[in-house]
C-alpha cells in the first residue's frame, strides 16, 4: 500500500510524483536529485483530484518510507495535521497580500519532523496580482527545505510568472469507466451502483464515491432533485430554500466537528511531546499555537465544506435541467440522471427549451452570488422563486 493507491486514473502523474519522492531522499542528504524540485503546479479540471494527489506527494515527502500510508506521518498529513504539511485553501474570494506575506515567513522555517516542509496551496488562480508577486519572490528563491505545490483548475489560471517558477503536471478528468471501476475494485461498491454513481457524478472522484457509498448523499441528492416538482407556489420556495440552508448547514457540521480532545493529542503527538529531549518551553509554545492554528484550519474547512454543499445543490439542479433540454429538443443523449427519467420529462412537459435556458442562467447567477458571498437564505429564495417561473427579466437583469 502507498499514499498513491488512491489516485484514479492517473498513472502519469502519479509515476512523476513517486520518482520525485524518491529523488527528495536524495536531494535531503545533499546529492544530486533531478526529478525533485522546489515548485509544484498541479492543473486538472474539479473533481479530477488535484488536492488528493498533491497531499499524497506531501505524505510521500515527510514520510520516511517515501509514503507508506500507514505510518504515524502518513496518517497526519491525511488528516491535515501533520507539522511540516501546511495546507492552504482560500477563505474569502482571493488571497490577501497580508495572508500571503505570513504563509511566506512560516514557508521559511525549518521543518520539525522531516527533512522538508511543504505547502499546498489550492486555487492558486484566486491570488490577486499583489499577492501573486509576493509569492512569486519566494518561488523564485525558495528556501532550501520548502517545497510549494500549487493547484488550480488550468494553467492559463495561474498568472505566467508563476507558472514559469513550477514544474507542471496535467490532471486529465478521469473516465467514468475508470471511477466505476475503481469503486468496485478499491471499496467493493456493487458494480451497478458504481456505474450509476460515477455517471450522475459526472466524472467528480469524490462525489462519486460519497454517492456510492453514503445512503444520506443519495437522499440529499433524491431532495434535490425534486425541487423542479415542489415549487408550485412562491411560498413553497421559500420553504425549500430555507430546508437547503438548513441541510447543507446540518451535513457541514456533521462532516467538520469541532476539534476534540482527541486532535490536541495527535498534535502532542506529532510534535513528540514527552520523547526525549523535548518538552521544553519552546515545544510547548509550537504546540499551542499549532493547537490554535488547527482550530482556525477547522472553522475555515468548515466553510468551505458548506460552500461545496451549496455548490452540489446548484451542480445537480444545472444537470437536471440539462437533462430536460436533452428531453425537450429530442436529443437522443443518454440522461446524466436516467434513473428518474418519467420526473424528467414530466418537468420537460411543463414549458418549453427557452425556459429551461433561462432556468439555467438562473443557476449559474445563483453560484455567482454565493462565489461573492452573498447571503446563502436569500441567493436560494431568488433562485427557487426563478426556477418555478422564470420571467425574461431576470436573465436581461
Ligand atoms: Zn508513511
């Protein structure tokens, strides 16, 4: 087993990666170790596993087996507790220039447990040009122990100066015959469900397992899914809207608690509190500020875990209604959602392609306002209400 097994349809950059790993042993002892270099930039289109890889390679990296998947280090950097592994994702639209400035000076320090310190930083496209230059001196003059691997969906994303600092590895979308696959092979998920969730997933690794796997993604989605039938009155919408707040907020806090006693002891842990020779005052101040560190890490995963419940809905919606503009223009497309069929071309039935369009217009405004941040109650009330009728001002609007 390594930290790599997980990795679908792949193989290309998972080979790149692991000659790296293995060459950053090298290069940590002085000699020469051409595969392993300083900036990573990973590109690969949502849901192909950019983050997934890039804290594998972080693991293969502070692991002393090159990523064995099983030690002590291994499992922190999974669960995004490991000292040396620091992994940033955006909390408002883009990165500050004071954010960025103090992840380059903690960039600096040296590593406690191993012999490099990495930083991966997702959605690098979101770095404003102020911010972008700050990072970029870094890059250009990295400190010997640093390693940066930087994720975003493309590489014209990313501004060039960055990229030409990066070595670039291309994600390609997995098939869907590679996800049915590797559900069936990797966590026994029955063949038929497999295919059934990596097709409604639409090639989304993540979400396709959590479809196969989880009975509560399978209800939320059913929900989901039968709004379009729901909102025959206005007020309806605003109950529907207010049960997707409220679901979306329930599942976040069920899939981020909040830390336990049980995290402040993998920190002790990983900090090798009580080994000898540590336990000094020093240690202890890294391991309350790691401690405090790992609280903010949880609130900030925590939004970003009810973004992406609020990005689900909208991503379902938007394949529903293309599923009903295969149906209305008498496509003969399969269906990305062909288990509910009869629901389909009964919504279908309703009007006609124009208003589909202006529906998914709608939706795609909808992703825009909540991108901007704006309140979440009231971007699905506007939303719902537009859905159940959408009138031409709102698309001119
Ligand atoms: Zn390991």
């Amino acid at each position: 087993m390594t930290v790599f097994d997980r990795i679908i349809g792949q193989e290309h950059a998972v080979t790149e990666f692991t000659h790296a790993a293995s060459d950053a042993k090298l290069a940590a002892r002085g000699e020469r170790g051409d595969a392993m270099t300083h900036a990573w930039l990973v590109t690969g289109p949502p849901g192909s596993g950019r983050s997934t890889i890039a804290v594998a390679f972080a693991a293969a990296l502070v692991c002393a087996e090159g990523g064995c998947g099983h030690c002590q280090d291994c499992r922190n950097v999974e669960a995004g507790m490991h000292p040396d592994v620091e992994h940033i994702i955006p909390e408002g639209i883009s990165y500050s220039i004071d954010d960025t400035r103090a992840l380059i000076e903690r960039a600096a320090l040296r590593p406690i447990r191993s012999s490099w310190h990495v930083i991966i930083i997702e959605d690098v496209d979101r770095f404003r040009p102020d911010a972008a230059s700050t990072l970029l001196k870094s890059l250009e003059e990295p400190p010997p122990q640093t390693v940066w691997l930087l994720c975003a969906p493309t590489v014209d994303d990313v501004f060039p100066t960055i990229r030409s600092r990066c070595r670039h590895v291309l994600l390609n979308t997995p098939g869907l015959g590679a996800i049915a696959e590797q559900l069936s092979s990797r966590y026994g998920i029955d063949p038929a469900m497999a295919a059934f969730a990596a097709r409604v997933s639409q090639g989304h690794i993540g979400r396709a397992r959590a479809i196969a796997s989880d009975d509560m993604v399978r209800l939320r989605r059913k929900e989901i899914l039968e709004i379009p039938s729901q909102v025959k009155q206005v007020s309806n919408c605003f109950e529907l809207a207010a049960k997707i707040v409220a679901n979306a907020t329930a599942d976040a806090d069920s899939i981020v608690g909040p830390l336990d006693s049980g995290d402040e002891a993998d920190i002790r842990m990983a900090y090798g509190e009580g080994s000898e020779g540590k336990g000094l005052k020093g240690v202890d101040r890294q391991i309350k500020s790691a401690i405090k560190d790992l609280e903010k890490r949880a609130k900030s995963r925590h939004r970003r875990v009810l973004s992406d419940q609020y990005n689900r809905v909208l991503l379902d919606l938007t394949a529903l209604y293309r599923d009903v503009l295969v149906v209305q223009s008498g496509s003969d497309l399969q269906l990305i959602n062909e288990d509910i069929r009869p629901a389909i071309e009964n919504v279908a039935a309703q009007d006609g392609t124009t208003q589909t369009l202006m529906r998914i217009d709608a939706l795609n405004e909808a992703r825009d306002q909540l991108f901007a941040n704006v309140n979440p109650l009231s971007v699905f009330e506007s939303l719902l209400v537009t859905l159940r009728q959408p009138t031409l001002s709102t698309v001119v609007g």
